[in-house]
C-alpha cells in the first residue's frame, strides 16, 4: 500500500506517469467516469481548505465514486481528544482513501502508520502540501512544457510555507535548476533546506526585493503571509504586505514569465495582474482537480499500467 506524505514519495518516473494520466483525464474525461465506482473517499481537515478539500471531493465524484468527511477538527471527535491514531484506524474501515489536512507537522505520518488504507497528506503544518506541489509541477508542465533548466523566484512566507517546502524538495531532481528566495528577514527559508541545496550544489540565492531579480524570472511563485502561522498579531500587520505584485512591475519580468500561487490570494498580487496572460494561478486550481484524479486512481491502484 502507498501513501503520499512527500512529494519524494513518488519518483520522476512515477510523477511523469501521474501527469501522463492527469493529461489523458482532461482530454477525456469520459473515460474516467467510473473509474472509481463504489470506492469511498474520506476528507479529514483538521484545518481550513477550500482547494485542497474541494478539488479531492471533486475528483472523487468526477471518478464515480462517493465523498464522507469533516471540515473542521470542531465537528469531529478530535475535539473530545480522539488521536489521529485512532481516528484513521476508524476511517480505514468507513473508506477506500484517506486526504488528510492538520496544523501538526508530522499528523499524516502519523496517520499513515496506522492505517489500513492510503493517506494522503493535504497539508500538515509548515511542513508539507505534496498534492498541491503535483499541481505545480503538472501546471509548470503544461505552461512551460518541461520541468527541468528554469529560475523560480519563490516569494513571500518561506519560512512557514509548505507549499514552498514541498515545492523545492520536488524540483531538486530536476537538472538546471535555480531558486532565488525572495522574502523578508523574518521570513527567510529555512536553514535545513538551504543545506540541502547546499548538498546537492544546486545554485540559490536570498534576496529582499522582488524588483531587484523579476526579469530574471521563468518562474514566479507568489505566497501568502499566513495569519495562522504567527505568534503574534503585530508581526503579522507589520509583514502581510511587504510584497504586492502590480501592473507596473510585470513590466519588468520577462513576456513568457509564469506567474504562479497556491491561492488562497490576500493582497500579494494585485487583482489588476489576473488579466495578465502571465498570470496562470487560477488555470493552477483547475489543474489541481485532474491530478488529484490521477493521485487518487493510482493510490487505488486503478490507474491503466
Ligand atoms: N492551495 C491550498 O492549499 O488552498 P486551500 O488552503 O484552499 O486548500
């Protein structure tokens, strides 16, 4: 049985198959339809979504099969002090697949551990979101046409951003890759992935302005600086908007630069930029629906070999 609770769960063979797969539903979606009959999905969030929880019950139900799930730790038993443990040792006998969003890092492993069927991890903490990394990288696939020989600028919340975590550990085995982390002090990407990158000599840097590196971008990965993961209030206000992408400066970035960005959007990219054919974040929601097919039919192991 295979879960996916990193992105380094799935090779780049296995990840080209995948978008293969993906690839094929949205050309023909028809042929998907049932491919998922009688087979239940359980969306356990433990934190807010919109994409992640609604993209998995959407492609479930576009596959044939059925949804349960909550919505928030609020309405589930966790809130009487279940442990996850025990919760998806429940659920394993409710459903066929498990996606599984909480504040803790390291919850889905855990689930993972104990569970009778495959557990997707939807997001756990400030650690990892490999589902929406499948998107990003079948979204740059799409657009770019390769995943190899690019400069990503990622910026915003690095520090706290799974997105961007997952993200990086999934281009590293990329050839021709390089990464300019665009954030402020306090939000600088942290020291373990910087040694990792190290490792590997793939070439990086850290800079503070955005308008400093944007024509030098392929690639811009756009953040949210995330209310939830703040100690305090006053940070917060004083960093929520220290980047705002407008009009003006995509003049400066390159006339095939992809701008990219997990949504859910505050203020980071000013509204005026959707109209920007650059502008790919919400053609990158859309892609999340057919590779979460793809993940779930494999998961499954129902995907044609
Ligand atoms: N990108 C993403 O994870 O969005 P949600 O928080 O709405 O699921």
């Amino acid at each position: 049985m295979k879960h996916l609770i990193s992105p380094l769960d799935f090779t780049t063979q296995e990840l080209d198959k995948l978008f293969e797969l993906a690839a094929d539903i949205e050309k023909n979606p028809a042929t998907y339809a049932h491919a998922c009959d009688g087979k239940i999905l359980a969306t356990c969030f433990y934190e807010p979504s919109t994409r992640t929880r609604l993209s998995f019950e959407s492609a479930m139900i576009r596959l044939g099969g059925q949804v349960i799930g909550f919505s928030d730790a609020g309405s589930s038993s966790a809130s009487k002090g279940e442990s996850v443990s025990d919760t998806i040792r429940v659920i394993s006998g409710y459903a066929d697949i498990c996606a599984m969003r909480h504040p803790k890092e390291g919850a889905a492993t855990v689930a993972s551990e104990k569970s009778l069927i495959p557990v997707i991890n939807a997001g756990d903490g400030g650690h990892q979101h490999p589902t929406q990394t499948l998107t990003d990288l079948l979204t740059i696939k799409n657009l770019k046409g390769r995943l190899d020989n690019f400069t990503i600028g990622l910026c915003g919340d690095l520090k706290f951003g799974r997105t961007v975590h997952s993200l990086i550990h999934a281009l590293v085995r990329y050839p021709g890759i390089r990464f300019l982390f665009i954030s402020p002090e306090e939000l600088r990407i942290p020291d373990y992935i910087i040694e990792e990158l190290k490792e590997h000599n793939i070439p990086y840097e850290e800079v503070i302005r955005l308008e400093d590196v944007l024509p030098e971008l392929d690639l811009l990965y756009m953040t949210r600086v995330q209310r939830e993961r703040f100690f305090n209030e006053e940070d917060y206000v004083r960093l929520k908007d220290f980047y705002i992408l407008t009009k003006a400066k995509m003049e400066l970035a390159k006339d095939d630069m992809l701008v990219l960005h997990p949504l859910p959007r505050v203020n980071e990219i000013d509204v005026e930029v959707d109209d920007d054919p650059r502008a790919s974040y919400f053609r990158q929601a859309q892609y999340g629906v057919y590779v979460r097919m793809a993940l779930i039919m494999t998961l499954l192991g129902l995907a044609p070999q």
